[in-house]
C-alpha cells in the first residue's frame, strides 16, 4: 500500500487502511503512466510489451556509438566529461536487457 502512494505522488493521503476507491485511484494513474504502444524504427507499430522493450533496447543500443558522431564533436565533448572508473565502464559496456528498461 505504500509504494501505491509513492508511485502515484498523491499528496495529503489519509493515514489509514486504503479504500476500494483509493485503489481504484492508484490504479487509474499506473495505467496512464504505462506506453501502450510504440512505433519501432522501421515504422511498424508495436504493442505487445516485450517488443515495446525490444524497440527501445534497440534504439539505445544503436544511439550512442561513435559511428553516430564525428570524432570532432567527440573530442570537443570529452573535454567537459569526467574519465570513468573501470566499474563503471565495465557497467556501461554490458548489455541491456529488456527487464532494465
């Protein structure tokens, strides 16, 4: 019951059991929070969530590889980044799973 109110950011939430009506409530703001359906880069709208995950696994996937970017603008970018640790490049070089997104 209290992840449903921190999920639907109601405020001024009665401190008591939750009502039917309350539930309802939760409920009715999770479902418009949820993509229903999503059009995947070679134009095919998609619905099924499995293949809604897929389409942005994909997307991310393909976004951010240098063969997107001329090396001059990577250059001129790196120099306003910080270097990363091994930790966390070893994170950011593992693969995505539809489950992370």
């Amino acid at each position: 019951y209290r992840g449903a109110q921190i999920r639907t950011r109601l405020t001024n939430t009665p401190e008591e059991k939750p009502t039917q009506q309350y539930l309802a409530l939760e409920k009715s703001i999770q479902k418009n929070r949820h993509i229903e359906k999503i059009i995947d880069a070679q134009g095919n709208t998609q619905t099924d969530s499995h293949t809604i995950a897929h389409a942005f696994q994909n997307y991310y996937a393909t976004l951010y590889t240098e063969e997107h970017t001329e090396q001059a603008i990577q250059d001129e970018y790196a120099k306003y980044t910080e270097q990363l640790t091994d930790k966390q490049q070893q994170t950011l070089d593992a693969d995505t799973q539809p489950s992370d997104l």
